[in-house]
C-alpha cells in the first residue's frame, strides 16, 4: 500500500476520534445544561429567568421539562 495513502488513513481515523470525542463532550454539556435547567425551574425560577441566562425559547424550555417527566 501506498505510505502516503497509510498516513491519510491513520490521519482521518485520528480526526474522526477526535470529532467523536468532541460530540461526546458536547452531548454531555447539554445533558449537564438541561439537569441545571430542571434543577432551577424546580427550585422556582420562572421560564423567562430560564430564557435570559440560557438564551433558550419557552419552547426549548417546556421540552426540557417535558423530558424530565418522562
């Protein structure tokens, strides 16, 4: 096999781990942002409180809390 084609290969599977490893942290953060988001509306704030600090919608913000219901 060509060694310039290997060393492609072995950079591209390189780069795809990286990318899944970042999508991981990623989804992570979300999952972390949405439990903070569940914790505050339980513990009173208001939605619009929510809105302000996350710059999420009222709609984004009802599926989150629809979801902890689940």
């Amino acid at each position: 096999m060509d060694p310039q084609l290997v060393l492609a290969s072995r950079q591209l599977s390189k780069s795809a781990a990286t990318a899944r490893r970042a999508a991981l942290r990623a989804q992570e953060a979300v999952e972390a942002r949405d439990e903070a988001i569940r914790e505050a509306m339980a513990a009173g704030m208001h939605w619009q409180d929510v809105a302000k600090v996350t710059g999420l919608s009222q709609q984004r913000i009802s599926q989150i809390m629809r979801q902890a219901r689940q």
